[in-house]
C-alpha cells in the first residue's frame, strides 16, 4: 500500500481551542515530541494563519514568529510549516517568516477562490518551500467545480492540493467522490483535512485515504476549531492495523498526545450542540467561539445564530459578520 503522510496542526488548527494561548514552553514540548515520533510534517501558526493575530481574529498570546523560532531547533527530521490565508497575510509576511527557517507553506483559500493565492505560489515555489494550495469550505461546490479551482494549483506546480472539509459538513461518500475526482484529474498528490463536528473526521478521513489521498491532516487529541480535527494518535494507529505506511511511531505519538498536549487543553473537545450546528449547518468551524460571545453579548442561543450564518453561507474570514447578525437576530425578538 502507498505511503499516507501525516500532516499534524496540533499547534495550527489546535490554537483555535486554546484561543491563540500557546507558549514558547508548550511549542517546543509539542514540535519536539512530533518530530521525535516521526510525523512528517508539522504546522504552526496563528489558528487562522499567518497575520492571523488580530482583533477580527483574536490575538496570538505569544507572537508566531517567536514560536517558529522556538521550535525550530527541536524539528530535526520533519518539515516545519505555516498556513497562510492571502489577504490575511501577505507575501511581504512570508518574506519575513521566512526568516525563521520554515520547509512549507500551505496557501489557503475559499473553494471558489484558487486564483487569489496565485502569486503568493509563485513565491513559495521560486523559494524553495514546499508548497500547498488549500482549498476550504469544500463542500460548498461540486466535484467537477473543485477539480477545475485545484487545476489553477496544479498548474502552478503544487506539491499537493489539500482538501478542507472546513465546517465538518461532508459524508463519507461525498468526501470519497471530492477526492477521487481530483485524483483521476490532477497530476499532483491530494490531501484531506476534517472537522468532526458530525463525528465523521475519522471516517471521513479513512474514506479520502481510500480514494486515494496520500496526506491527511490530523491533531493531537482532536484538538482544533468547533468539535476538533482528525485525532492524529487514533488515525495513525488505524492506518497501521489497515497496512498503510505512515512512518509514525504509534507509542510515541499517543504519549505526546497524552502527556504534553492534553495537559494544556482548555476543555475536552466534544460535539455538543453548537458545534454539532457548524457541521449541520455547513458553517466554517473556527466561527464557533465567536458565536459564543455574540450569544452572550445579544442573549441569544448560540445554535440560532449558526444556523442562520449557515443560511447566509458565510465563509472564514467573515468573522466581523458574526456580530452584525447576530445584532439583526436580536431586533428580530
């Protein structure tokens, strides 16, 4: 069986449940303990990408600068990677993060909207890093409209086009019919990233393996935006009692997962109701915690409000919005 490669966010999508709060200490403790446990790959950044600390996003608790550097020196074997979002960050960010001795960039845009990361590819790739185009909210478009956007990546010369099931919203079937789509249409590899906000990222992830995926992401515990991510400990170890190579040593992995990252955990990552309505309603997932405070903030059930972003089909980096409908919900009363 081919090679699954493992892409951990544990310290990327996972900054969204700890609300940005990582330090020095924990990112060192973490990259560390992944490399040793041989993933390959291992992203970090603001929760929503570089230059994503900011009042619309919520501020970083130390700066991501400062947190590449810190664990730079302990990513010995794996690649080091940020995500990026254009118009979030730029290229002149890039320029600067580079600095910090980066291996990968993933650039990630709305489903629809491949085009606007096509310079900030360019530079990656014409710098040497290992280069990604992210496509989010992927179940927003048919397969054929998907293939057509990962085709404007593909022709930029891509390592792989990844996959964002961005609200947990996907069916097995469905993420299987995404990737094999582009699979069969793409000369580059595919990847897959899940939110469980239905309880299906471990089944969803699975099935992209099946049609053909070689990267799938995953974190630490689960831990990441509305009811988690993949749990990378648990996929990797299903991965290896199916016969797929990962590189990964199992034990290692579960004893980070274990005994670094569940410690600084916040909360459990469960589906409750609310993050149940980000994958039911097909809202982007890091949009939960925001709904929260505008429910306190306006008295009003945090379900109602997602479901009614949902209606909207807004889309990450409408945060702003979140407050203004809900505002319009309460005149509403």
């Amino acid at each position: 069986m081919a090679k699954i490669n493992i892409y951990d966010t544990t310290m990327r999508d996972g900054s969204h449940a700890v609300s940005h709060s990582y330090t020095e200490e924990q990112v060192r403790a973490i990259a560390g303990g992944l490399d040793e446990a041989g993933v390959g790959f291992i992203e970090l950044t603001h929760g929503d990408g570089l230059g994503g600390s900011s009042y619309n996003y919520g501020f970083s608790k130390v700066n991501e600068l400062d947190l590449l550097r810190a664990a730079r020196p302990v990513v010995k074997n794996a690649k080091l990677g940020i995500l990026m979002i254009p118009g979030v960050g730029t290229i002149e960010d890039l320029e600067v993060c580079r600095e910090t001795e980066i291996d990968a960039v993933r650039l990630a845009t709305h489903c629809t909207e491949a085009d606007v990361a096509i310079q900030h590819i360019k530079y990656a790739k014409k710098n040497g890093l290992f280069t990604v185009g992210f496509l989010m909210m992927v179940h927003m478009i048919s397969a054929e409209e998907l293939l057509e956007q990962a085709k404007i990546f593909d022709d930029l010369g891509v390592d792989y086009v990844n996959l964002a099931d961005s609200s947990g919203h996907m069916l097995p079937h469905e993420v299987s019919e995404k990737v094999s789509t582009l699979v069969n249409g793409l000369s580059c590899p595919v990847g897959y990233h899940a939110h469980n906000n239905l309880a299906l990222a471990m089944g969803n992830s699975i099935a992209a393996v099946e049609a053909g995926a070689q990267y799938v992401d995953v974190t630490c515990r689960g831990l990441g935006a509305g009811a988690g991510n993949c749990q990378g400990e648990v996929l990797a170890s299903v991965l290896d009692m199916m016969g797929y190579e990962t590189g990964i040593d199992i034990y290692k992995l579960q004893d980070v997962a274990e005994e670094i990252v569940e410690p600084l955990m916040h909360r459990p990552q469960t589906i409750n109701t609310s993050s149940l309505m980000l994958g039911y309603a097909g809202v982007y997932s890091s949009f939960l915690l925001h709904a929260y405070k505008a429910a306190e903030r306006f008295d009003l059930p945090a379900r109602d409000i997602l479901f009614e972003l949902g209606k909207r089909k807004m889309v990450g980096g409408q945060e702003d919005m979140i407050v203004d409908v809900a505002y319009e919900m309460s005149q509403k009363r």
